[in-house]
C-alpha cells in the first residue's frame, strides 16, 4: 500500500505546473506554499531518476521525458477524477463543508434562502457563509464558491459561470416627487436632492446606457453618500431623494407603490452577477449542489425585475 501511494505522490502538483506554467501559479490553485510544491516535484524526479524541467530564471519548459510522462499522467488523472464522480453520483448525497464568501445584502436577500433550502434538503451538507463587500482571495482564504458583482479580471486560476445580470433603475418615493417634481430623463436629474453610493470618500457616479446604448456616466453630488445600499433604500422610501438601485432590491416598493420607477431606459443599465470557484479538474457534489441550486433559483429572481 505505501509504495502504492508513494507512486503517486507529486503527480497532482507536477500536472498542476505544467498546467499553471509556473510553480507560483501552481501552488497557488493547489493551495500550497510555492516551497512545498518544488520540493514535491523534486522528490518525483529523484523518484523517476530523471529531470521533469529545464528551468532557467525566466523560464520553464518540459524535458522530453516530462512531456510523455504529463501526458500520461493528464489521462490517469482524468480517470481518477472520472471514477470519483462515479462515487459521487453513487452516493447521490453531498456531503462535507462548503465555504461561501458573498455580497452583504444580496447574500443576505437572495442567497439567504437558499442557503436555507440547501441545509433542509442536504442534512449531511455543512455550509460556512461570510457575508462581505470585501473581495476575498478564493484559493488564500479557502472559499469553495464566491459571488461577484461586476467585471471579472482575466483569471487562470478560477472559473465563472453567470447568474444574470442586476439591472439598475432610478426611483424616489412619491411624498419626494410632489414636493420636488418629477424627473422624466438622465438630462432633468440635475438640481434634485441624491442619495448615492460612496466609499472611502469616493462617490459612485450613476451609470446609464444613452440612446445608442452606449456607456455614460452622470457625476452625482449629495449631502447624503451611504456604503450600505440598504440605507439607501429606506432613505429613498422616507422621502429624501432620487436613488439608483437594484431592481431586485427595490422591486417590491415598486410593486406596492411605495417607491416609484423615474423613467424607461430604452438599453437598461446593469452589472454581471457571477459565480466563481477556485479552477480545478473535478467540481466536488458538495459544492456542485450548491452552484446548480443558485443557477436555477436566481436567474429568474433577477429576470423577474
């Protein structure tokens, strides 16, 4: 058995450098320092009795024996990451701790009760959520999935699938509008009373698509500037002035009238909601749940607004 599990010690971390193209790259996605993986492949080329690398300061690249050995170590991998789903589709039961790191409110609103209807259907599935504007470091931090507001950067070491897109939309409180009229476009926001979104003493200018659907920006001063969108909402429902907000935040004040939409925008305005999750071969059933759950429930939460 020992000799068995000596055999394949360092075939994960050598296929993970080959893959990442550096060993910085590599320890990361394997969450190991970059030391542990260099001594891991080192023992696997006193091992095999040959050098794996030509490492030079600026670069690598596979000897020949490297190159026929990753091949055949990319396909008994998949084999080994085959039969485990297999098991897992066997055991048809996640079982395990999934680590989630997600938007204050919209994790608190919308993730909320899934997260609940996971822990009811799943009751061998542990589930840790930290509640966060904040953008972790997935692979540093040990978070199985993230959901990200926004843009992503060019990644290799994650993979993203998109929920949808939170479309934005301009609305006040109708006490706001009888006292300080109704303003019927981008071009008549100017002079009203805005509650806006600021941090660290930067505020957020309000984002619109113009007729032609292109990106503009309208800059936006205010004596009231909030990090929490939901001050923003219960200043926009006391009455304090004009805010742009998620639709699906504020879509029941709309509904009951208590909030009131502006106006139209013929290319509504939006940002990318993702889900994102360290990159690997294999999506453990644990946390696979956990993503299929979240595709089917929020797309339509979010196509509803």
């Amino acid at each position: 058995m020992g000799a068995n599990i000596d055999r394949l010690s360092g075939i994960e971390d050598f296929v993970a450098v080959v893959d990442a193209g550096s060993f910085a790259l590599a320890a990361r996605r394997r969450q190991l320092t970059r030391s542990a993986v260099a001594k891991s492949i080192a023992r696997l080329e006193a091992r095999l009795g040959t050098r794996m690398f030509l490492r030079t300061t600026r670069s690598q690249s596979l000897t020949e024996d490297g190159e026929a050995y990753y091949e055949r170590c990319q396909r008994a991998l998949a084999e080994l990451d085959a039969a485990q789903a297999c098991m897992d589709a066997a055991r048809r039961t996640p079982t395990g701790r999934v680590r989630l790191s997600l938007p204050v409110l919209f994790g608190r609103l919308c993730m909320g009760p899934l997260l609940l209807e996971l822990a009811q259907r799943y009751p061998q599935l542990a589930l840790e959520a930290s509640f966060s504007d904040r953008r972790s470091d997935l692979v540093e931090e040990g978070v199985d999935l993230a959901v990200r507001s926004g843009p992503l950067p060019d990644s290799t070491t994650h993979v993203a699938r998109r929920i949808g897109m939170q479309r934005m939309v301009m609305c006040a409180a109708p006490t706001y509008l009888q006292a300080h009229g109704w303003p019927r476009g981008i071009d008549e926001l100017t002079g009203h009373q805005c509650i806006v979104y600021g941090r660290g003493g930067q505020i957020k200018p309000w984002e619109f698509h113009d007729r032609h659907g292109l990106r503009v920006e309208v800059p936006t001063a205010s004596r009231f500037c909030f990090d929490d969108l939901q001050m923003i909402a219960s200043a926009t429902l006391a009455g304090i002035g004009l805010a742009r907000l998620p639709m699906w935040l504020v879509v029941d004040a709309l509904r009951d009238g208590a909030l009131v939409q502006l106006f139209d925008e013929p290319h509504p305005f939006g940002y990318e909601l993702n889900v994102v999750w360290p990159h690997s071969r294999y999506l453990p059933l644990k946390t696979r749940v956990v993503v299929d759950l979240m595709l089917e429930k929020l797309p339509p939460l979010l196509a509803d607004t």
